[in-house]
C-alpha cells in the first residue's frame, strides 16, 4: 500500500494531523500499537488554548467542543489558606476551554471512521524505515500478518515511548532532561467541582489541583512521593489529604466519592532537538513533555500539528518550503512553554531538598505576583497561549 503520509500513533496529535490532512486532500493511514480502547481510556488533561479550539474547528471537530466545553476566564491560586484569582480576560482579553483529552480523542476517531478513513489499530512491531532518504517506508503486523506502507512522509505522534524518535541515530538528535523528585496522584470522580474555575493550591504538604472535565466529573490531584504506590492510597485517604491541603472555601465546597480512574504520574521536561528527520517529523510527545503544571502539553501538540500540517500541504501543492523551517518553528514555541511550565511547578510544590529558605521564596514569589498586575499579566499570557509565529 502507498500514502503520501503515514501517521504513527492515533492520540490526539495523530489524529489531529488525520483529519487535517484528509480534508485538505491528502492520503494519510494512522498506524497504533495500541487497541481503541485502550488509547480512548487514557485520562489526560483537558485546558485548551484558542488556538486548540480554533485547529479543531478547522478539522471539523468543534461542534460537541463548543457545545460542552467550560469556558474559564481565570485560575485560583491559594497560599496560607487565601485564595487569589488571576483574570484572564481582564488581564489578556482571553479565555481557555475545558474539553478532555478524552472526548478530543473520541471525536476525532468517530470523524474519521465517519469518512472511511484507514487506520490500524493493535499493530505489532511497527518499524519505520529509510526515512533519511526519499522512499521511506512502514512495516507492521497485523493479526500476524505482515503490511508494508510506502509513503513520502512519516509523522511520528507516538509519543514518549514510541517508534519514532528511538530510530533516529543518536548522533543526530539532542535531548534534555529534567525529571521532578514527586509525582501527582490523580483521582477523577463523578462528583461537582469545587470551583467553576481551577484551583492550584501551594501547601506546606504539597501542591494540589482542583480540577474538572465538567460540571459533575472532577479530577482532583495531590503531590506525592516517586514511591508511593495507587494501592497506598485509598479514596478515603485521597480525599483527607487533599482536603487538608485546600482553602477552607474550597475544602468546604468538596464533594467525595468513588474513584473512577487513580493513577500516579511522574513530572518531567523533556526536549528533543531537531524535530525533524530527512522525511520523518516528531510532534507531541514524541518530541517534547511538560509538567502539567501549566495545561501546555495537549496544546503544543496541537501546535506542532498546525505547523506540520502547513508544510504537508504545502509540500503536496510543490512548494516543501515550509517543511524545511518546521523544526525551528515549533521549537521556538516549545521552549517557552518548557520555561513557564517549569515555572508554574518550581513556584507551587515543596522540593524535598529545598529546605525552609525556598519555601520561604516561593511564598515571597507569590506574594509578588499577587500584588503586581505586570506579573499576573505574565502568568495569564502564557496560560492562555502565546502568539503563534508563523
């Protein structure tokens, strides 16, 4: 079989990059290593910058967004039991949405089964080949029989652990790294939000986040350490932990029940450098991971599928022009969402090794940025997304 792209992973990028292609007229397959089920029961973030609302309305997939999204105009930070709001619209003039990861996921796959589109789920030993030159391939198993795509591009949205950015030589590609020494237990529950808006709270416990994927589901978080384990944490211990970690009028809004999902999640900032290969190009995960700190990773994904997808359609109309600057492009924007990202966690958790003279600081940077309109101004430009340079 021949595509002119061949789309390694069907998460939220992968699928993003389908769809945009598809309707710009460009023959994509979707290839995953993973079962549907298992790629729609990942529970990620769900805070969309404009320019991830308006990509996805460009693909055709704004409509169940638009309808049960939860616009949000700010963000509470709480400090020594008091809450502070820092105003988006006011401060920049934007918004974000909340809209999970999950249902992007899930209406992207109904688009695309909706237009009979080909894409190979539980594929084995997927393997991308001669992507340096100009006849790169794919090869895979399915139910034990072996396929091969011939394509003129590989878009490798495979994530951290994936295919793609393991086969570049290690002497062309740069990495950076820095891993967190805690991690977030993670609780999504059926139960009402304690706020219409997100509330990061910074606690001499530890940092802990209400958040929500609508107005009856929550998903609520609280540091911990790299060595604990879900089992360790009944819901019953999730919720008084993190109810001594709130501002009264939150731990008082509190609502508890059973957990639908736990899970534990390591923090890490990673790059890769370049971000692309000859005709292979990393998006997403595969080239880049935040803390969820800052609600960037969904979105610089989405971001590196704009870009890429400019420069496939481009190339499909003879001018691969953009493809060339595709890397640095996208670079540019994933470092300074690597620095706020990294910001916003080194400004609300407790470092075992910092002592009481960084929790000192960190109360002192706080302090500053509740009193100061240029500092708020800062944090709600970069929560709300930073222009894209194009």
């Amino acid at each position: 079989m021949r595509v002119e792209v061949a789309i390694i992973g069907a998460g939220p990028a992968g699928l993003l990059l389908g769809q945009l292609l598809h309707r710009a007229g460009i023959d994509a397959i979707v290839i995953e290593r993973q079962s549907q089920a298992h790629v729609l029961g990942r529970i990620r973030a769900g805070v969309l910058e404009q320019v991830t609302i308006d990509l996805l309305d460009a693909a055709g997939v704004g409509a169940r967004m638009h309808r049960e999204g939860l616009i949000h105009d700010g963000i509470g930070i709480a400090l020594n039991g008091r809450r502070h709001r820092i105003d988006f619209r006011v401060l920049t003039g934007e918004s974000v949405m909340v809209y999970g990861q999950t249902e992007i996921t899930r209406d992207l796959m109904e688009a695309r089964e909706a237009a009979a589109l080909r894409t190979v789920y539980e594929a084995d030993g997927v393997a991308i080949h001669d992507f340096a030159g100009a006849r790169p391939y794919v090869t895979f198993a399915k139910a034990g029989a072996a396929d091969r795509i011939d394509c003129d591009y590989i878009a490798g949205c495979d994530g951290f652990h994936g295919v793609c950015r393991s086969s570049v030589p290690a002497s062309a590609i740069h990495t950076y790294e820095r891993s967190y020494p805690f991690g977030w237990l993670g609780v999504l529950s059926d139960t009402p939000p304690v706020s219409p808006e997100l509330v990061y709270t910074r606690h001499a416990r530890g940092f802990a986040l209400c958040s929500m994927r609508s107005l009856t589901r929550s998903r609520h978080y609280v540091q911990c350490p790299l060595s604990d384990t879900v089992e360790a944490w009944s819901d019953e211990r999730f919720w008084d932990e993190l109810r001594r970690r709130l501002d009264p009028a939150a731990a008082a809004a509190l609502v508890t029940g059973p957990s639908i999902e736990k899970s534990i999640a390591p923090l890490r900032s990673f790059v890769a450098e370049p971000m692309r290969f000859g005709r292979l190009f990393l998006a997403g995960d595969a080239a880049h991971i935040v803390p969820p700190t800052g609600a960037k990773g969904l979105n610089l994904a989405a971001t590196d599928v704009r870009a890429l997808a400019q420069g496939l359609i481009a190339a499909h109309h003879g001018d691969p022009g953009a493809l060339e600057t595709y890397s640095d492009r996208c670079l540019r924007r994933v470092w300074k969402a690597e620095r706020f990202s990294w910001w916003m966690t080194s400004l609300l958790h407790r470092f075992p090794d910092a002592g009481d003279f960084g929790f000192k600081l960190q109360e002192a940077e706080l302090a500053y940025l509740f009193g100061s309109e240029a500092a708020q101004k800062a944090l709600a430009e970069n929560y709300v997304g930073l222009p894209i340079e194009d």
